[in-house]
C-alpha cells in the first residue's frame, strides 16, 4: 500500500507535510494575500514546474516533469531522513503519492499517458544536450524500476500507448550532437529501433529522418494515441518519404506526428513562411475533438489549419503579426481561435478566419489556455498568469507566478 510522508522537492519547494490526525498538509507559501485560480494551471518557470489551483501552489522544480496534457507529473524528493524519491502529483487535487526510491541524480523527463510509467535520465532537459559516449536511463512502471545504458546520447521523449515502449531522441553525432533522429527504445529487450513509417513498414537503413529542430513543444490528442510535436528552423531537412523517393525535399517548419499506440511517424510540413522566423513566435494545438490542428507563426501572421485525419493542411489564414511568444487555443464548440502576440489576444472564426476581436493583456503573452467549461481564458505573462472572461475579454483575475516563463495547461480542479 502506498504510503505518504513529509515530502520535499529537491529544489527547496514544500510538496506536502504529513497528514496523520487532523494535521492539515503544508503549502509552499504565495506571496501576498492568496489568490482562488478557478482551474488548475501547469506552468513553467525559471525555477521548473509550477502548479496552481484554487489557493494551492506548488512549485515542483526542475526535477519534474509532467504528462504532454498535463494530467500527471512526476517530481524527485528528499525525505526528511535525507533520501530521495519519486513522487506522482495529480494537479487536480496536489495530493503526492510515492511512486519508489531513487539514488542520487535522476530527472524526470517523460510520464506515459496513462501516468504509471515515468522515463528519468541524468540531464535536465537542454535545446542541446551536450556530447557523451553512454546515457543512463531509468524506467519506473507502478513502482518497478529497470536501469538501461545505451550507446551515445539519447534523451527520453514520450511512452507507448501500452508502456512497453520509449521513443527517445539519438543526438548525432555523439561527440558534438548537432542533430537528432526519433527511435524507439523496447523496454523489455533493450534495443533502440528505428519507426515505422504510416504505411507501417520498417523504416530501411539511411532513411530515418534527421532533425535540426528549434522550438520543439507538444501536444497531446485528446484520445491520448497521437502526440503532435512542432519543430522549426529545418533548412535542407528531407523526411523519410523525400530519402525514399529520392526527392530534394528542404520545408522549414512540421509538425511531427507520432502515433503512440501504432508506433508510426509522420512529417506534416508547413508552408512559407512558417520557422522561417523565431522559433517562440510559433505555437500548435489541437481541438478538443481532435479532428483539427493548428499552427501560428505570429511573426509572420500566419495561421495554419490542418485535418488530423487526412494530415493535410486545409487552409492558412492571416492574423495580425506580432513579436515575441505565440499563444494558441482553440474553443471546445469549434466557432472561435484565440491567437496571443504581444500584449494582445486576437479573437478569430475559426470557420471564416476573420478577426471578431481584439483585447489586451497586461503584458507579453507567454501561453494561452481556455478553462475547461470554456467560459475562461488564460494568459501567461510577466510573472503572472490572468484570465479573460471568454465572451467579453473583461480581465477577471490574475495570479503571481515569479519567473514564467510559458502557461502550459489548464484542466478542471
């Protein structure tokens, strides 16, 4: 049986203190008076992972790491006997359950769907990792553990939709990683392969993809099968189709499709000008049916539809350019797409593609996120997360949050 105990992050933060009696568990303290956030929020910042809910707010640090739809996170631990651990935190309710106990030096990277499983490596997460010859990985399955030590750099990047599988990330070349090809690691054997391609056939020897990628961020379907992942700035970057057929190829900007339950991969390209400019004036999502995918590039003003079914583009639109991060969410109901640039949030129809509104924010969007019963938006900004009222932009509320740097998800508490 799982028990609890006084918990704490590595970093410093209080997860939860001991619940015997009628003790009631400690928070890591706000500062000012407290805040009700309506919904719980996943947030990063300068010091890791933060989760906010209601009044709660819990810092979880860089030794953490959370699912792509922000269901489950899992975070290292010191226990105050000095040992550490891992600990799976559901932000709906920020209530730690021990999940096993580690040695020194493992950071969370990946978490499974389902949230059982959890991939830790010995590096935190890096737009480069530097060269090595060897990587350790840690895989933790309802508590069981299996150490792996695999050939040059490999980095954890999501599970298999039945948890017997990783696909990681091969940095090449290992000495000086400048590029990167996605495999798949086989839990029970050991062995990295490469993917299948969506016809699922084996992807041959000289045609894996690699990749240059800057900007990499994620999202997950809501079905949980596919993960849609965005790179940026590709000059000269050919797919395994264009290695196949012999074709040139060259786009600068996809989206990566991978099934997690077929274990296939796919490129869908963007057009000109996407990943053509800053990689953080980019941003994807998918629709809370997950039939449709969307791809801003607010430097450029471009606003990219695509069918999850067909993979294809179905149209661009044009939306008011702007500097900095992107922000991107699509309404549940289909009718409205909120793009954030600047310190502005630009309402759009989503079936016409014409501008219905314009509000603004405090500052410079870092993140957007619609409340679960869709009558709220959130915006990241500077050290602070607020929230618009859907129908009318009124700000409604805001929350301090030191050091965001991205609003990441936005669930029901």
């Amino acid at each position: 049986m799982t028990t609890r105990r006084d918990l704490f992050l590595l970093g410093g933060g209080l997860v939860a203190a001991a619940t015997t009696g009628c003790r009631e568990p400690a928070r890591t303290p706000a500062a000012g008076p407290a805040v009700t956030v309506p919904d719980v929020l996943v947030a990063e910042s300068g010091t890791g992972l933060v989760i906010l809910g209601g009044t709660r707010r819990h810092l979880l640090g860089p030794a953490a790491a959370v699912r792509p739809d922000g269901g489950l996170a899992y975070a290292v631990t010191r226990d105050p006997d000095g040992g550490s651990g891992l600990v799976r935190i559901d932000p709906a309710d920020g209530v730690p359950t021990r999940s096993g106990t580690l040695g020194g030096g493992w950071v969370p990277r990946a978490v499974s769907a389902d949230g059982r499983a959890c991939a830790l490596g010995r590096h935190l997460p890096s737009a480069r990792p530097a060269g090595r010859a060897r990587t350790a990985l840690l895989v933790t399955t309802d508590g069981r553990q299996r150490r792996y030590d695999l050939a040059g750099v490999v980095e954890p990047d999501a599970f298999t939709s039945d948890g017997a599988g990783l696909f990681v990330l091969e940095w090449l070349p290992p000495h000086a990683p400048d590029r990167y090809r996605v495999r798949l690691l086989d839990l029970a054997s050991g062995r990295v392969t490469p993917l299948l391609t969506r016809a699922k056939a084996t992807v041959p020897p000289g045609a894996e993809e690699e990749m240059r990628g800057d900007g990499r961020h994620a999202v997950l379907s809501p079905d949980r099968h596919l993960l849609y992942t965005l790179y940026t700035h590709q000059p000269g970057h050919r797919h395994t189709r264009d290695l196949l057929s012999g074709r040139p190829g060259g786009v600068h900007a996809f989206v990566h499709v991978l099934h997690l339950t077929e274990r296939w991969a796919y490129c869908l390209d963007l057009p000109h000008p996407f990943g053509t400019g800053p990689a953080d004036g980019h941003a994807v999502a998918v629709s809370e049916d997950g039939r449709r995918l969307a791809v801003v590039d607010v430097t450029s003003g471009a606003l990219a539809y695509a069918d999850t079914g067909t993979l294809r583009i179905d149209r661009v639109d044009p939306v008011p350019a702007g500097r900095g991060p992107a922000g991107l969410a699509l309404a549940a109901d289909g009718r409205q797409t909120f793009v954030g640039a600047g310190a502005s949030v630009t309402v759009l129809d989503s079936g016409t593609g014409a501008v219905t509104a314009r509000w603004p924010v405090p500052g410079p969007v870092r993140g957007l996120g619609l409340s679960p019963d869709a009558t709220r938006l959130y915006a990241g900004g500077t050290d602070e997360v607020v929230w618009l009222d859907r129908g009318t932009g009124a700000l409604h509320g805001r929350v301090p949050v030191a050091g965001l740097t991205a609003l990441r998800h936005v669930r029901r508490r």
